[in-house]
C-alpha cells in the first residue's frame, strides 16, 4: 500500500544519507569486500551503489522489494543475537515507495544478471537479463520525487553531499577490510583500499580523518574483563578546529549514544579543563550478551547491561590519556 510505504520510508529515509547508510550495509550483509558509491546533486538525482557480494538470485529481485517479505527476525532470541546490520527487511521497499529504483544482481551460480525496476510503488512484475560481472548495483533516482513536502525539507545538493559523505566516512571507519569509494557529480572524494584487519586501521582512519587528526591524536588500547577500547583522541588544540570528528563503534556498528558522549566530554573537561568536546574514533568490543541493540530504524542507540561500567572504563581510558599529556 502505497501510504503506508511512504509513510514507513519516512522512518527509515529522511535524506540521500540515509539511503546510501541502508544500501551499504546491505552490501556490507551481502559479505562485499569491494563498495562503490556514485551520487549525482547531493543523491538526489541518483545514487548508485555497486558491490561485490554474494548478489540476489534471480527470484529473491522482487521478494527484495517487499516489505517485511525478508525480515530476519524470527524469534526473541534472533533479536538477542542480532548481529547483521540489516534485520528489518524494510529499506529496500521504503527507498523504492519514494524513488525510481532498479536492482540488478547475479549470483556466482548464474550465467547472467537480472534486473528489477519500479517507480513508487509501482514495480516491473518480472525481472529482466541484464548485464553485471556479478555482485549488486542498486540505483536510486529522483529520491523523493513523489513526496514534495519531504524533499522540500532537504537542504542544498552540496550539504545533502555533505551527510552523504559522512555516511560513507562512519561506515568506511568501521569496515577497514572493505575498499570503498565514492564520487560527487563524477568527481572522485575517496578511494580507500582494503586494510588488513589485523593491524590497528591507522591507515583507514589517516584517509577519512586527514592526516593531522593521526598528527595531533592520542593512540589508546586497553581491555578490561569482557571489554576493549582501541582508537585515537583528539588532542585539545587539534579538537578545537573539528567540531564534527566524533566516531564510535561499539561492536563494529556506529552509535550516538547520549551516555558514552557524555562519559567522553566529562573525562575531557576535567583533565583539560575545557568544555569543547573531543575529537575521536574510538572503538569498544563488548560481549555481545552485554549489549542490546535498539530496534529503531536508525539503530544508532545502544543499551548496556552494565552500564555504569562501561562508562567508568570510557571514563577511565580517556581521562588516564589525557591527563599525560597535559600541557
Ligand atoms: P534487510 O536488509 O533489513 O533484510 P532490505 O530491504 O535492506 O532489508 O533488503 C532486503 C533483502 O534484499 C536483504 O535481506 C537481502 O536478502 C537482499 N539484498 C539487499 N541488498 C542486497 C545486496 N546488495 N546484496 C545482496 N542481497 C541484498
Ligand atoms: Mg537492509
């Protein structure tokens, strides 16, 4: 039901940003070590995302773009052990309801490519031979062409670019072993190579934080029973000119928890006395048992089962850093 569709696609895609977030944990789902992001007027002409993964066979093309036709979640315990970013089988039909979007995708197992297409809601009724090496290329044009009063909401194509980029720099960030790519209006921002996970990621966190972040960064690494902290800490002076350099992971997902911010900025403003707000990206792996992961559509909250210590750690690892290198 078209309402509805967009209505729920309200939810789940506020903006170009947010699509691209959807399709490249998608591809990311889909085990790509390769993701490749074209994006023309800020996303709002189009958005093409290209991947490498296991791709869609042919008679999974129109189940894809059916609400609730793939969610994963089958019982309480998957909710619990949930741990592939997609779980709601409902970005693909959101984006579609208010976009033109094709799918095209071939399996490893499958002499060529197939293609489905549709505007709104209004879907090809079989998918199509088309031609792909393999993997998935999900194209989204005209976003929101159906929906005036949401894209009336929309800022210009350059800041719309903008929140596309960070996106893609959260995600990049947490997915080192992933090459990714992405270009504006035919003009390539990034390209970043595969890292082995093995090593600590400062190479991926030099090309998406620029090399003065690396410069003027702390380096921390310590582990608690059951928790870890790893990543690097602005150093005041440098965190003073980047007011947007803040990237946390917990369990490899990105989250904008309120807590932890603020188990942050209180361990920054005691050692150096200033209430500007740190730059970082900071990485803490927790027993997953430890943790749940908030089912809403931007699943970017998190709740600890043992909060206050994983504050305290937080607390302590930045606060023990800084205060050695107080001026
Ligand atoms: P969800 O990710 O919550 O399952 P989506 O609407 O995002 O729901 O995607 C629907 C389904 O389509 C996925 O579950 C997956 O099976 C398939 N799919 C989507 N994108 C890709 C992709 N890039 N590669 C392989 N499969 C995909
Ligand atoms: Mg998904």
């Amino acid at each position: 039901d078209t309402l509805v569709n967009q209505i729920k696609a309200g939810e789940v895609v506020e903006r170009p940003a947010a699509v691209v977030k959807e399709l490249v944990e998608n591809a990311l789902d889909a085990g790509a070590t390769r993701i490749e992001v074209e994006a023309e007027q800020g996303g709002l002409g189009l958005l093409r995302i290209r991947d490498n993964g296991h791709g869609i066979a042919r008679d999974e093309l129109l189940l894809a773009l059916q609400r609730h036709a793939t969610s994963k979640i089958l019982s309480l315990e998957d909710l619990e052990g949930v741990c592939s970013l997609g779980f709601r089988g409902e970005a693909l039909p959101s984006i579609l309801s208010v976009s033109r979007l094709s799918l095209t995708s071939r399996r490893v197992d499958e002499d060529h490519a197939w293609r489905v297409h549709g505007d709104g809601d209004v879907m090809v009724q079989t998918p199509e031979p088309a031609a792909l090496a393999g993997g998935t290329v999900v194209e989204v044009r005209d976003l929101f062409y159906n929906t005036p009063a949401r894209r009336k909401f929309l800022k210009s194509d350059g800041t719309e670019f903008r929140h596309v980029d960070q996106a893609l720099r959260r995600l990049a960030l947490a997915r080192r072993e992933v090459a990714f790519s992405w270009s504006h209006n035919g003009k390539r921002v990034l390209d970043l190579r595969p890292l082995d996970v093995l090593g600590n990621g400062e190479e991926r966190v030099r090309e998406v934080c620029g090399p003065d972040f690396i410069a003027n960064a702390l380096h921390v690494d310590e582990e608690r029973v059951g928790l870890r902290l790893h990543g690097w800490l602005g150093l005041p002076a440098f965190s003073r000119s980047q007011p947007d350099l803040q990237y946390l992971y917990v369990n490899g997902r990105a989250v904008r928890d309120r807590l932890l911010a603020g188990a942050l900025r209180r361990a920054f403003a005691d050692v150096m006395h200033s209430t500007r707000y740190p730059a970082f990206v900071l990485y803490l792996d927790i027993d997953p048992r430890g943790v749940d992961v908030n089912v809403h559509p931007q699943k970017t909250e998190v709740r600890f089962r043992d909060a206050a210590r994983v504050h305290e750690m937080l607390f302590g690892v930045v606060h023990r850093a800084l205060r050695d290198v107080r001026p």
